[in-house]
C-alpha cells in the first residue's frame, strides 16, 4: 500500500467510511471469484459505470470537460476490511486497471470535487481550501432493517417476499415524488445486494444542488418525527395532508396496508401487535372499547389474516364515530397507515454531498448478490432472492461462456445478468446521455454567444 493509500485512511474524513465486519469466506463470495467477475468487462460493465459518471464529458465536443471523471471519488474496501478513499481515474481504463488490481470487496461512488482528490494533499500546501466537493447524484438509502417494528416475519439483515414490498411501496413513493413534484427524469434504483434499495437522481439541477438544498428535498420526504421509544412516530398535522402526502396514501399506502401487508403481517392478530397499533390512539376511553372488544374475541375460528381485517375495521369505525372529541383522531387511521408503510428513508445520506453510496454491479459480500438495479415502473416483478449470486455467476461461466455476452441486439439473451444490464443501458444511461449532450452543446453555444457579445462592445 502506498504512503497516500495509508493517509486517505487516516484522513479526518473517515467519518463517512461504511463500517463492515470482516467477511468470513464463503462458499458464494470469495477473493478468486471476485477475481474472475471483476476480470470480465461483460460482467461488471466498466465502459457503462465510466459513460454514466462522466455525463457526456468523455467526448470530443468543445465544450466537454475532460478533466470531469477525473475529480470524481471513488473508495474501495478490500479484504480484512481495508479501506482506500479518495481513489480517483482518469479514464475508463485506469478505473478498470484499478479494480483489477484490488478486487475490493466493495466499491463506493463519492463527489466531483474541484480538484483531483488524488491530489488533495498537494493542494493543501498551497494554504488554499480548495478541495470541495462540487457536484453529486442527489442520492437515497432506504434500509429494511429499518422497519423492524412494523413486519414480523424477518428481523435484521434477513428479508423475505413476505416483507420485501415494504421496499416496492417505497419505490413506487419516492419515484412519483421524484418525477411529478420536482420533476426529475433520470433516476436510478439499485438493490442494495442485500436489504435495501439505492436511489441515484442524475439530472444536472439534483447534481448541482447545494447541501441546503439537499437538506431541504430530504425534510420534504420527512414524515417520521418520533424515536424508537414514542409509540407514535407520526403526526399528520392540520386537516388535511399535504398533496403529496394524500397522493401517496390514496394511490400506494392505503391499499397496500389493508390488502398485502395485513395479509403477510397479520398486524392486529395478536395482543402483542394490536397493542402497538393501540398505543398510537391518543384517547384511552377509546383504547380500552377497543381491546375490549379484542381480547373476548381472542378464541375466534377466523384465520390471523382474516382476524387483522375485522379489528381494522372495527378501529376505523370507532375512530370515524368517534373523532369529533379531539383534534389529534381527526388523522388517526392516516397515521397509523402511514407508520406501518410509509418509506423511511436515511435522511442524512440525502443531506450531504460528501457521502459515498455503494456502485452498482458490486457484489455484496454478506450475500455474494449483486447490485442489480431496478425498475421502477415494474418493481412490484423485482424479487430480490432470485438476484444473481458470484457463485451462480462463475457457474454460469463455467457452464459456457459463450451465454455471458451482453447482445444490445439480442432481446433473447439469457445470461444472468444480461437483462440488468441491458435495463441499465436501454433504460437509464441513453436517455440521460442524449440529454447530457444536448446540455453541453447548449452551454457551449451560449458561452460562444456571450464571448461575441463582449468582443463586440
């Protein structure tokens, strides 16, 4: 390891490095196998990752900047879980070369920043601050570990089909917001490779923003303002919900909670489940009526799901008959639909530009799944157990390498991975490249306009 290898990892801004064990080696992940699938450019698709993050600058035209890609961060974690920040390439090439060399483990996408941030050192002993971060995806980390209290049948890093559409509401949510509410079309939805879903949103107004701007687009998806320790984590204030807020529940929210989720969590089956549901009723008269009513039916013959559909039922009608007593049960079915399938995002990502986030198309070294990334638009199709593993991968090619090539043309290709990659390029990389081109062209034409406005004068 070289000496600045050594410094990137002592540098004070550690503070955004992912902590991970160290992966024990397992029969579907290990080091020779990352070798071989880092090894195959159609199987991680260097030139896809390099054309995606130079958004049109690694061209001819005049106005490109080819110094772009080269200011871009990247870390890698390689094995015993050491860690390299603040890597930078200026090529296609010397990316490929780089990953090659370290196989990491694990690969993350940081900022543009102003200069080099291979270089940083050198500009610091100049006195002058000029290593920023400049430009970044606006980014969301949406984790389903996060919604332990609200699904029973996994708990931690595990995830099921029972409990996995937590994550396709999620999508569906965030998705519309992005694309109606503020407008943004090139988006990118990845798998984790574990339990979550990555968001990448790549217009250049997400990438330009500030991080007060960030921040500000990250509270606007904020509808959790409670902890662990309140039972109630939501508070849908005022008499009606935001547009966005009644767009999400009547489209997304209210008929997934009330058909899917109570039929994969059964949420009121049981004393300990209603009880949580209970405690988010702010009246204790109405309380009690309630789990009255539901302890002396505790014997009843009707199955766990069947039994969640009547008490949900009987909650909404005592609550409806009975709201006009207090304000805070004027959204009280809102509330508890809300904080059981709402996204609960990790804001913080979102707020800064300096976090890394982990690239798609790398492996997960809990899982030895990759990160494949995901349609928006038929996500409710995506299952994240039927995801490609390395083992299955190296199998694959053992079994004939011939199906491993990634035919644009071939809509029949049926290597495991040749569909994602195909969505990814057909999909998200075309259209956000035309468009890039027909922004850099723009911004030429203006700055050539502007330059034979001044010589005129």
């Amino acid at each position: 390891m070289t000496r600045e290898e050594i410094e990137s990892r002592e540098d004070e801004s550690m503070m955004d490095a992912p902590q991970m064990n160290n992966p024990k080696p397992e029969e579907f992940f290990n080091v020779n196998y990352l070798r071989i699938y880092y090894g195959k450019s159609n199987l991680f698709p260097y030139s896809d990752i390099h054309k995606w993050l130079s958004y049109g600058h690694d061209g001819k035209h005049p106005g490109c900047d080819e110094y772009y890609f080269g200011r871009r961060e990247f870390s890698f974690t390689l094995e015993n879980d050491v860690y390299l920040r603040y890597k930078s390439f200026k090529n296609a090439s010397s990316m490929e070369d780089a990953i090659k060399s370290h196989f990491p483990y694990k690969i993350d996408i940081g900022a543009v920043y102003s200069v080099d941030p291979d270089k940083r050192h050198a500009y610091s002993q100049t006195g002058t601050n000029v290593f920023t971060p400049v430009e970044r995806e606006l980014v969301f980390d949406i984790d389903i570990t996060d919604y332990d209290d609200v699904r029973y049948c996994c708990s931690g890093a595990d995830v099921c089909s029972k409990c996995w559409p937590l994550m396709t509401v999620a999508i569906k949510v965030i998705h519309t917001s992005l694309t109606e509410d503020f407008g943004f079309k090139h988006i990118l939805w990845v798998f984790s490779g574990r339990r979550g879903v990555h968001c990448w949103v790549c217009d250049p107004k997400a990438r330009r923003m500030t991080n007060e701007q960030r921040s500000a687009v990250a509270e606007y998806f904020r509808v959790y303002k409670g902890n662990e320790n309140n039972a109630r984590k939501v508070a849908l204030m005022g008499y009606s919900l935001h547009p966005f807020l009644a767009r999400s529940y009547v489209d997304y929210l209210k008929g997934f909670f009330e058909g899917e989720l109570q039929a994969t969590q059964s949420i009121f089956s049981t004393k300990d489940k209603y009880e949580k549901i209970l405690a988010m009723i702010s009246d204790e008269d109405i309380q009690s009526e309630l789990r009255g009513k539901w302890e002396n039916s505790a014997r009843s013959s009707l199955s766990e799901e069947a039994i969640s559909l009547v008490r949900w039922e009987q909650l909404k009608n005592t609550l409806q008959s009975k709201k006009h007593k207090a304000p805070t049960l004027r959204m009280c079915v809102e509330e508890i639909v809300f904080t059981f399938t709402y996204p609960r995002i990790d804001l913080e990502v979102s707020k800064q530009m300096n976090h890394l986030l982990k690239a798609p198309f790398c492996v997960h070294p809990k899982t030895g799944r990759v990160c494949v990334p995901i349609d928006p638009n038929n996500c409710d199709d995506f299952d994240p157990l039927a995801v490609p593993t390395l083992s299955q991968l190296i199998e694959e090619i053992n079994s004939g390498g011939s199906r491993m090539d990634v035919d644009d043309d071939d809509d029949s290709d049926t290597s495991l991975l040749g569909k994602s990659i195909k969505f990814f390029r057909s999909s998200f990389l075309e259209p956000l490249l035309k468009s890039c081109k027909e922004e850099i062209e723009s911004s030429y034409k203006t700055k050539i306009g502007k330059s034979k406005d001044s010589l005129s004068w």
